[in-house]
C-alpha cells in the first residue's frame, strides 16, 4: 500500500502523455490501485457502485439542461448579436475592436457556459475582424485566448454546479454570485492590459455602429442579454433552483432562437439533441470515473499525504491558499476542469475550511485557479484552440500573453488575501 499513491499518478500521468482520453486514464490508474488494495471481485464491485452512486444525485439534473441551453444558443447565431452589442459599448477607445472580443467573450461565455465555444464563436469573428483593421494577429489571438474563460466564471456555469455537489452541499446561488464578481474582475483586468497595449500601437477600428442602428443592435441583442438576468438573478434571487433555473434556460433559449431569432428550424432538434447528449455523457463518465479516482486516493492515503505535506509547510490560511495555487494552476495545465473539481475538492477543502476559510471562498479561488490552467501551457486546452482559430502556433501568442497573465494572477491574489472582493456581493444578497 506504500506505493500505492505512486503507482496511482504514475499510471495516470503516462497514460495522459501517451493521448489516451483523460476519462480512460483516470479509470484505468484508479482500478489498477484499488486492484492493489483489495480482491479482483470486490474491486470491482467497489468501483462500479461508486461509478454509479456518484450520478445518483438530483442536483446533476442541472448539467445536461444547461448544456443543452448551450448547444441551442451556439446553433442559433447568437455571436454576432452580442459582437455588435459589445462593439456598441466601446465605442470609439483604444482597441475597441479587442475590447469587443473580450465583453463579446464574456458575454457569450456566459450564456454558453463554455470558454472554448466563447473562443471559436467570438474569436472566430473578432480575430479576422482585427487582422484586416491592422492589429497583430498574435495580439488579437491573445486578447480572444485570455478573455475566453471569464464565460467560467460568469454565471450560469456548471463548474459552480459540481462544486457545490463535490463540497457536500455550497449554495450554487451564493457561487453564482461571487463567481460574477471574479469573472468581470477578470475581464476588466484584460481591458486594462488592452486598453494601454492598444493606445501605445494606436489600434483604434475603422468600422463603427452608425448612430441610427444603434436602437437595432440593442434590440436584437436584448433578449440574449436578458437570459442571464433571468437565470441567474432567478437562482440568486431564490425565486427557483439551479435546477429549475437550467430548465428555464432551456425554454427560454429555444422559444428565443426558434420564435424571435428563427434562427433554429424544429429540422435542427435532432443535430442539438445528438450533440447535447454526446456532451453530457463525457461529463458523466469524467464524474463517474473521478469518484472512483476519489475512492482509489483515499484508501491508499493520499488525501492525508496532501495535507500532512501542505500544513507542513505552514498552517498560515493565505500560505496555505498560496500553495494550493500553485497546485491547482498545474492540475489545470492538463486536467478538465470537471474531473479536477470533482477529485480535488474533497482533498484540499477540508483543509481549507479547518483554517477559518469559507466554502464559498473557496470555491470561487478554485474554479479561477483552474480557468487559468486551461489558458497556460504546456497542454491547456483553451491555449491550443484559442491558437487555432487564430491561426499562429501557439508559441507566437505566449509572449503577447504575458501581461494578461500578470494581471490575470494579480486579480487571483487579490481575491485570495481580501475574501470580501468576492464574498461581499453574496453576503450583501443574504446568501451566506
């Protein structure tokens, strides 16, 4: 059982260099060690019931309607709408046209749920965009790469979600809330950096929103905008459930993209249908296979390893916060965010909550810790797509990256040594 531990991250670790999908790697390097700690047939067994116990909860009801929201908003040609709105919005200022990708971003991210569908969409139209009114194609791809996780952070999102089921029960209306405060932190942090890159190279766009179409451009981005107010101020505001709240997104993104858009035909039902459950059931058998990952750490101990190894060091709440950081901005490099929540949160929360630091806190540090992984290398995935669209390798956008990442980690920090920049709002609402 000694080595247990290291045959569990060696197995893992090799089997993810060598490109086996990461939902395999987990389930093979958890079975192989818990064939370690127990008989072939009661292993399996073990593993099964857990695989399965882990999908009996309600609250998981949330993930495949929010996807689905996702899916239709994506079909529905609703990019565009919120580009024009965003590029209404900043108007004439330095670089407008990066300041568009990034509250395009933003946006979009937000109502999607998904960086990488906030990148391709948004970054699909805003890089080319920015190329042919002069900017530095590898500028622009960082500007769409670095903004592209606020979508995250910004609720709705189902990394709340499954925090909330991982920590044993967090208020997803009080994540929510506090989420929202980091995402926009993050994306005005990226306005920044932009702002003054841009006014140093004199980027300013030559295609501006005629005055008399202003009216039109917030009159058809509206009912998008408005799917956030009614999510997420519905949830926050305890009018429904976070459950309730993904069916609502879900009759309201169709009745949207069908009825006012007539953007989705009922012939599309079944592409979207197809898509949301291929989706959904990567997301289910990465929480499957993750708790039998929890399972396989904590009866080889390494749970208790992590924390012997982190309160060695100091039981200092901001040391301790500081050396999760830089543990789960690693783990975010190569794992999904999904999977890292679900494995991690049960390890390193406990030790977290024994030094005064609040759940909810501590999820909001947690998910921002694991966005930034997704956007760094060596393998995060964000970093590879956000590259691809823009069309440069990935190694021309890292040294335009560089100040977003200062400033991306300077908002960490703050949000880690002063909890009330995020906790205000949901305490301010009633919900902690």
């Amino acid at each position: 059982m000694f080595d247990a531990p290291i045959i569990l991250m060696t197995t893992f670790a090799v089997l993810l260099l060598l490109g086996v999908p990461i939902g395999i790697c987990i389930a093979i390097s958890s079975l192989l060690t818990i064939f370690l700690a127990l008989p072939p047939d009661i292993a399996m067994f073990t593993v099964a019931q857990r695989m399965f116990s882990s999908l009996d909860s309600f609250t998981l009801l949330a993930v495949p309607f929010f996807i689905l929201s996702g899916v239709i908003m994506n079909m529905g040609g609703i990019a565009m709408r919120l580009v024009n709105f965003a590029k209404l919005i900043t108007g004439r200022i330095p670089g407008s046209l990066s300041h568009t990708n990034i509250g395009g971003n933003m946006l979009f991210g937000a109502i999607s749920g998904s960086a990488i569908a906030a990148s391709t969409s948004i970054g699909g139209v805003m890089v080319p965009m920015s190329v042919r009114d002069g900017y530095d194609r590898a500028f622009a791809a960082a500007v769409n790469i670095a903004s592209a996780p606020t979508g995250m952070l910004i609720p709705p999102t189902t990394a709340f979600i499954l925090y909330a089921l991982a920590s044993g029960g967090t208020s997803v209306a009080a994540l929510f809330a506090g989420g929202l405060v980091s995402g926009v932190l993050w994306g005005l942090g990226c306005m920044a950096v932009t702002f003054v890159i841009a006014r140093r190279r004199g980027y300013r766009s030559k295609q501006q929103i005629e005055k008399g179409t202003a009216l039109r451009v917030i009159w058809q981005a509206l009912p998008s905008l408005c799917l956030i107010v009614v999510v997420v101020g519905g949830i926050v505001g305890g009018v429904f459930t976070a459950i309730e709240g993904s069916a609502v997104a879900v009759v309201y993104t169709a009745f949207l993209t069908i009825v006012v858009y007539r953007t989705v035909k009922f012939a599309h039902m079944q592409a979207i249908l197809k898509q949301t459950l291929i989706l959904t059931g990567i997301i289910m058998f990465l929480l499957a296979t993750s708790s039998a990952m929890s399972f396989a750490m904590s009866i080889t101990g390494l749970p208790a390893m992590i924390r012997d190894f982190i309160l060695g060091v100091s039981e200092n709440p901001l040391i301790v916060l500081l050396i999760i950081t830089a543990l789960l901005l690693v783990i975010g490099t190569f794992m999904d965010i999904g999977p890292a929540i679900l494995i991690f949160t049960p390890i390193l929360l406990p030790i977290a909550t024994n030094l005064g630091v609040h759940p909810v806190h501590f999820g909001i540090f947690m998910v921002y810790n694991l966005c930034i992984g997704t956007i760094t290398p060596p393998v995060g995935s964000g970093l590879f797509v956000g590259a691809s669209v823009a069309g440069i390798r990935v190694e021309k956008a890292l040294l335009p990256l560089l100040p977003y990442y200062l400033v991306i980690i300077a908002v960490l920090l703050l949000i880690t040594l002063v909890p009330n920049t995020t906790l205000f709002l949901p305490r301010a609402m009633g919900l902690i």
